[in-house]
C-alpha cells in the first residue's frame, strides 16, 4: 500500500509567478483535500476533490484552482504568486464515507520571493 | 463556522512521565469526529487518534488516550510513558458528520512537545 506522495519537496518562485503543485493519492483512496499551512499556524483547508470535480472549498481565493486525475491523483495551481502564498501545502486522500482514512504527504514547501 | 483552540504553545515532559496536552472547540452540531495529529519535523501529519462524538466511551490507543467532555466541548490528550520518538507539534483538529466542504478538518494552532531524556 502505497503512501500520498507530493513534489517538488521544495519551491521558490517569485512573486506574480504561477506555480503547480502535485500529489499522488494513496492506493484506493478517492477524494484529495489541500491545506496551507503558514508557519507556526495549523493546517487550512483549501479545497477538495472527489471524482473530479471540487467537493467543497476554504476560504482562498479563485487564483487557486486545482484538478483531480482519473487516478486519483491531483495537482494544485496558484497563479498571481503573492508573499503571503509562502507556506506548506499538505495534501491528503482518502476513502469517502470513511471518517478515519486521511493520509497525509509530506507537504510541499513554497517560499515566494 | 467551528473552532478549535489549542491554548498551550508549548510543552516539555520528562521521559518515562505523563503530559497531557489540551483542546477545546465551538460547534452547534451534535455529532462530529475529532482528531490529535502528529507533525514531526518529517512534515507529514500522523494520525494519533481519534473520537466519534456519539460515542461517550474515551479513545484509546496504547501510550495514547483522550479524555473527551462533550458538554464542555473539551478534547485533551494524554501521553502516558513518554519516548523520545513523542516529540513533535501535536495538532487537534475537528471534522463534521455532513458532507462537502464539511469533510474538511479544521485544525487547532498546535502545541510543541519536547520530550527531556
């Protein structure tokens, strides 16, 4: 049983860049959320998706985006880079219907400059 | 829109000792499930443990238990016998029952464990 992967592992873009963000969801899951995590602050939800299409969403704004792949798989796309964008996106998957399946990645680390 | 708060920033705890880290949340709903995650500097989050709120019997999960006070919407987590592997920011976090962006966790600001050998 494979585990959520995420790349890059690390990121620097600067500022009004667009960046894309990748995670592979854990075997027989099929539903993907992303969260921002800020330093020193908890996760927040960004959004979610499920068979596709996005299932519920945080409060961020449009110029974050995301798709989910036939396999599950997602990827998160921030355009208009701003400094505050500066965080650890974490991805995780899991198994609708089931409350206790979240498998979280390793984040991705994104510094905007 | 559900809280979670997390009022102790840090802890330290001495190996082989008990600490016990605290959570409280604001909902209006009556069933929801709630979570302690792990985040060691790997990153990634680990689920410690978790409670079904209609369930009034605490979670346990080995060196791991949670003393949950629904009417006082209180969540804390005991850490009995603590190793070194222990330290990390251990985060609370809540989700609901219904569906859509309910699915989300909404995630407390985190306490910092150290664990003195």
């Amino acid at each position: 049983e494979t585990g959520v992967t995420q790349s890059p592992t690390h990121l620097i873009k600067t500022r009004g860049q667009q960046v894309t963000l990748r995670c592979s969801s854990q075997s027989g899951h099929n539903t993907v959320s992303w969260y921002q995590q800020a330093l020193g602050q908890g996760p927040q939800f960004i959004f979610q998706y499920y068979r596709e299409e996005e299932n519920g969403r945080g409060n961020f704004p449009p110029r974050f985006s995301g798709l989910q792949f036939p396999n599950y798989s997602s990827e998160l796309n921030v355009n208009a880079l701003e400094l505050d964008d500066s965080a650890l996106y974490l991805c995780a998957s899991s198994l609708r219907g089931r409350e206790n399946g979240y498998t979280f990645g390793s984040g991705t680390r994104l510094t905007v400059v | 829109a559900q809280t979670v708060t997390q009022s102790q920033p840090e802890m330290s705890v001495q190996e082989a000792e008990t600490v016990t880290l605290s959570c409280t949340y604001d909902t209006s709903e009556s069933d929801y499930y709630l979570f302690w995650y792990k985040q060691p500097p790997s990153r990634q989050m680990i689920l410690v443990i978790r409670q079904e709120a209609y369930k009034q019997q605490n979670a346990t999960e080995n060196r791991f238990s949670v003393n949950f006070q629904k009417a006082a919407k209180s969540f804390s987590l005991k850490i009995s016998d603590s190793q070194l592997g222990d330290a990390a920011m251990y985060f609370c976090a809540y989700r609901s029952v219904r569906g859509g962006s309910n699915y989300k966790l909404t995630f407390g600001k985190g306490t910092l464990l150290t664990v003195n050998p």
